[in-house]
C-alpha cells in the first residue's frame, strides 16, 4: 500500500481494498460478500436509476491510543438507515446484518484506518437502493446493500478554523412532507443547484430555510445548524430536516457541560444576536462558521472575528471527539470497539 499522509487527507473518495455487498432477494438477505471491485452490475431498468429508490449512512472509524478501532453510536446509524428505507418503500436492513456488514468493512480494510492523534478517521459509507427491474412507478422486489471505507480528514478545508455559508432562497432540499427527514439521494439531487451556486460565490456550503415560508433555518448542506447565547445551545426544530447523531450527541454533552438547550424554530435574524455557530455533522464534527451571507438579502452575519472558533463550540468539540476516539470516558455507552 502506498504510504497516505495521514494528517493531511482531504474528504474524498478513495479506494480501499474491499467493500461489503449483500442482496435482498425472494423474500430473504443473502450472505454478505466481500468483492475487491469498485463496480456493480446494474440492471438498467433498475427503480435506483429511475425513481431515485437509494437511501445512505455516514458513519466513522476512530483509532484510540490504544490501537483499538471504535464506531460511535452505530445503533442510531442503522435505525436511520431502516427508516430511511421505510420511507420510500424499500426493504430494511435488519440491525445486526448491518453491524456485521460494518465490522467485515472495517476489519478487512484495517490497514486504512489512520493512527490515532491524525486527526483523520475512517469514513464508512453504507448504501442500500433498489436493484430490480420495473418499468412502471413502484417498488423494487430486490435491494442491495453495499458497505465501502475510505480514510478522510476534515470536511471543511479550514478544518475547526471559521468556514463561511452562504443562504440559498431560490431552490429548497426538501419539501414540507417530502422526504427532508430521511438520509436519501434525492435531497442530494435537489441541493445540487444551491450548494453549487454558493459554491461559485466562495463560500463553503449553502444554508437552506424552512420550505414553507423561507423564514426559518433549516440546515446546511450536509450538515445541522447550532447557534449559541446565553450559555445556550440552540439548533432548529423543523420537519424537514435530517436528524443529526452528532447534533443529537452534543445536546447530551452540553447538558452534561452545564450548557442549556433548545430545539425550537430559528428565524434567520436571529442570527445576528448568537455569539457563536457552527454547523455539525458526522463529516463536518463540529465546524465553526464565521459568516452566514444572506446573499439575496444583502446581509452578512459575521461570527468569530478573531478568527478562531468560540469557546463552547470548542469546547464541545473537544469533548465529543475526545469520546470518539476513547480519549474521554465514555460515560453513556456510545462507543463500540471492533475487536
Ligand atoms: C447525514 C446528514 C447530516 C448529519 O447527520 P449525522 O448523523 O450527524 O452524521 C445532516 N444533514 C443531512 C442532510 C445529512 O444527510
């Protein structure tokens, strides 16, 4: 294996050396199989490639000081991933099949994930989608799940250092009783446009709005929005959009930190009056955002104007990474070790 620079990984695809399939068919899962190819056949007629029937999980590896590989939360990744593929009418993957599927990624690519104190990390990438043949609108009657790894570094290039969002108004991810909630291609398809357009403008990923009314934030790109005041963690309440782990995760740690919480509806002017945001995500962990740019408002809402991230953002972060790679006690049992 080539020798990877290991602190200084972007996010991307990357090549390992075998990934995990298993198929749904006649009623059953198969075995699961682990193939060195980065390709699938795939029946052109397939409602994956027709009606969009694909649904995902983004999850990760730590290696602890003590060599030993840990995931984090890996039961809330599979219930997401189940209702996910409720949602738009595919057959669940049953929890422990998912488990084991991770665990055979993991072990059987083991020289990719990078030594602890890199700052990099395993990313793991379960996908399940339609695979029969219909031509007409439905279901599948057959499923594949395919597992596959790739060692990342930080999802923002500025890495914990302030990233600058920019406010999309003329194009939504999700629709009010669409399928924002779930971990699906589709809300992927729709944000392309937006993140794209911020993209070109420089700043690093779009914030969407409420999709009714525009008014309230949503969420950003691939990632859930906080903003914090008065010793006070506030991050939206909306029913369009994708429910964190890592959002849900430092709810239970600011509690723990002595920080209050809300989950409530945040109108965007609110902005003005948070001493600190950030965007946070299993790929984002927690990143500190230095400017939200209400592009078509004209308005720009500056955060961290000495350039670093603010004191609670940070000291969440610490706390939260430092339980994902065994660094810090595990007090409510998020962490499994892959032995
Ligand atoms: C995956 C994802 C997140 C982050 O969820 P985590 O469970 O923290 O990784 C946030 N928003 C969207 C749209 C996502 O797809």
């Amino acid at each position: 294996m080539q020798q990877l620079d290991w602190s200084n990984l972007p996010f991307g695809y990357m090549k390992t050396k075998y990934n995990i399939r298993c198929t749904y068919k006649d009623g059953k899962w198969g075995e699961l199989e682990a193939s060195d190819s980065e390709y699938i056949p795939l029946h052109i007629s397939s409602t994956a490639l027709h009606y969009g029937q694909q649904a995902f999980e983004g999850m990760k590896a730590y290696k602890g000081k003590d060599n030993k590989v840990r995931l984090f939360r890996w039961e809330e990744n599979a219930k997401r991933f189940q209702n996910s593929a409720e949602g738009i009418l595919m057959e669940k993957v049953p929890k422990e099949l998912f488990l084991q599927a991770i665990v055979k990624a993991v072990k059987m690519n083991a020289e990719f994930v990078p030594p602890h104190g890199t700052g990099a990390s395993l990313y793991i990438r379960p996908l399940l989608f339609g695979s029969s043949a219909e031509m007409g609108v439905k279901a599948a009657k057959e499923y594949t799940f395919i597992v596959f790894v790739m060692p990342v570094g930080p999802y923002f290039k500025e890495g914990f250092n302030p990233t600058k969002i920019a406010i999309v108004r003329d194009s939504d991810r999700a629709a009010p009783l669409g399928t924002g909630t779930l971990k699906v291609g589709g809300n992927y398809a729709a944000s392309l446009r937006g993140t794209v357009k911020v993209q070109k403008a420089g700043y690093s990923s779009p914030m969407y709005l409420d999709c009714v009314e525009r008014k309230y934030i949503d969420e950003i790109g691939a990632a859930n929005f906080f903003g914090i005041k008065n010793n006070t963690y506030i991050t939206p309440k909306s029913p369009s959009i994708l429910g964190s782990i890592t959002n849900k995760s430092i709810i239970t740690l600011a509690e723990d930190l002595g920080i209050k919480t809300e989950r409530r509806p945040i109108l965007v002017e609110e902005l003005s009056t948070f001493e600190e945001v950030g965007a946070c995500g299993t790929a984002a962990v927690i990143s500190p955002i230095g400017e939200v740019n209400d592009l078509e408002k004209g308005k720009v809402y500056k955060f961290c104007r000495d350039g670093k991230a603010g004191p609670i953002s940070k000291k969440l972060y610490e706390t939260l990474v430092g339980i994902q790679y065994g660094d810090i006690e595990d007090k409510h049992g998020w962490v499994t070790i892959i032995d």
